[in-house]
C-alpha cells in the first residue's frame, strides 16, 4: 500500500503540468522521439527535458534510446493506477449513500408503523 | 480551456500527497471539522493547516466557519473535473484503436481483392 500511496504521489505531480499532461496526451496516439514531442513547446530542450524526466521518474512514461533517437512511450497501466484511486473515492460516496438510503428506508418503515 | 488547465494543476497538485488524500477520502463520507481531519495525522496544527489551505485553493474542498468551528465539505464537481481528464486520454485512445481498425479491415479488403 505505501508503493501504491508513492507512485500516486509521482503520478499526480507528474499531472500537475500543462505541458507534462500534453506529453501524455500526445504519447496517447501512439510513441514519439523527444524531439517530435518538443516541437510544439517554444521552451529549450534542457527544461523540456526535465519535464520528460518527471514523467519517467513518475513511471508514466518510459524511453528507449536507439542509435541517437530517444523515443517515449506511454505507460496506461501506471496512468490507469492513478484513475483508480478516483474509483475508489466514488466507492466510499456510493457507501455513503447506501447508508443514507437504508437509514431514510429504516425511518420510512418507522413511519409506517406508527 | 486556460482556465480548465490552470483548475487541472491545481487538483493534481492538491491529490500529489498522501495527507490531502486521506482529507479528500475522509470528507467523501461526510463534512468534518478541522480538528476531526487532523486527529489521524501524528504532525502539528500549522502544518496540517497548510495541507487545508492547498486543497481549499485547489477547489477540492470548501471550508466555513461557525463560532470556533471550521468545518470543510468536499467539492466533488471539481474532483469529478479532474477525472474527466483521464476520460479524454481514454476518448484519445479508443480513436487510435479505431484508425487501427479501419486500417487492417482497408488492408484485409486489399488482400481479399487480390
């Protein structure tokens, strides 16, 4: 559980950057080398590649060097981990209401009775 | 959509800790007073009140105040805004799979034809 507690937290700082969620979106469609994911940022290239460091580093992406072209992919099932913690927060609110709703259904009953 | 994007870095932001999580968690079963939220947690007031101030500013959570109480509610619309993005990856996907599929069954009519 505390892996999973620290990859959301490297998940969700890594999602905490317009041009990082771009990435994504971008690696969405299909791998890319670094330079086709940089063309569209005016920025230089050392702080884009911080940028695509974080999202290695969140396990997000991965990158394979082959020759001089470095080339990203991205990693859904670590993308799909961090959507899940959002399931689960839905899971406790549809707890919460099945409560409610055994409680409004308990006091109906009570109501009827009298 | 600037303002979309600007909302996204804040939540991201915000989920990018474990404390803040376990505030967002606790307060899907249900609004909960400051002191209430910071009891689980072994660290000072002030520094759990920071965690408070990040989540607030974020739009995850609303607080008000009565007497000396101040309580906080979750803001599950602006939770639901930041799931929402991982449901445009998925839409991004889905498309590309689609293009795939066109793809092999032009293909598979090309070499039926031949």
């Amino acid at each position: 559980m505390e892996n999973y507690s620290t990859s959301l937290n490297g998940a969700f700082h890594a999602l905490a950057d317009p041009t990082r969620r771009a990435v994504i979106a971008r690696l969405g469609r299909g791998p890319a080398s670094i330079k086709e994911l940089a063309e569209p940022f005016g920025g230089g290239l050392p702080s884009f590649l911080k940028h695509i460091k974080v999202l290695e580093s969140s396990g997000l992406i991965a990158s394979e060097k082959v020759g001089r072209v470095r080339t990203c992919t991205l990693r859904r099932e670590n993308l799909a981990a961090a959507e899940k913690w959002f399931d689960e927060q839905r899971a406790v609110w549809a707890s919460r209401y099945e409560n409610l709703d055994q409680l409004l259904t308990h006091l109906k009953g009570e109501n009827d009775e009298s």
